[in-house]
C-alpha cells in the first residue's frame, strides 16, 4: 500500500502524531468490486491539515481518484483509521 501525504495547515484538537502540535488523521482507501462484493485495500492517505475546511471530504475524494483511480466495475471507499 502507499501513503500519501496530503497539505498541511495550522493546529487542530482533533488527533497528535506526537510530532509536537500537528494534527494527522489517517484514511484508508479500498476498491470496492461490485462482481465479487470485495472490499481491497489499495493505499492510504495522511491528512495533516489542522483546520477544518468547507470541502474537506471532497478534497479527499478527488486525492484518492487521482492516486488510485478504481477499475470498472468498482469504485473508492475511503474510511478514517
């Protein structure tokens, strides 16, 4: 699997990599194959951005279809860690 790694912003409350103040929150990205009704982990993505944005599972979203387009007959879930 891949990690990647996407912006980063200032503090947040929401989760401590132990990396002094900064906020990682981590999802992993699945294939879903409707055929075999199979769920495949394919990479993971790290959100270090501390703030909250308006489009912030979009942005997500659209990350993922980039990196780790799904093939036909299936399609990205995306679950926090």
């Amino acid at each position: 699997m891949t990690e990647i790694h996407s912006r980063q912003e200032p503090d947040s409350p929401i989760a401590s990599s132990g990396r002094g103040d900064r906020s990682v929150r981590t999802y992993t990205v699945y294939h879903f194959d409707y055929i075999r009704q199979v769920s495949e982990p394919v990479g993971k993505l790290v959100d270090r951005r501390n703030r909250d944005r308006e489009e912030n599972v979009g942005s997500l979203w659209k990350l993922a279809q980039k990196l780790y387009p799904p093939p036909m007959g299936s399609r990205l879930v995306i679950t926090p860690d």
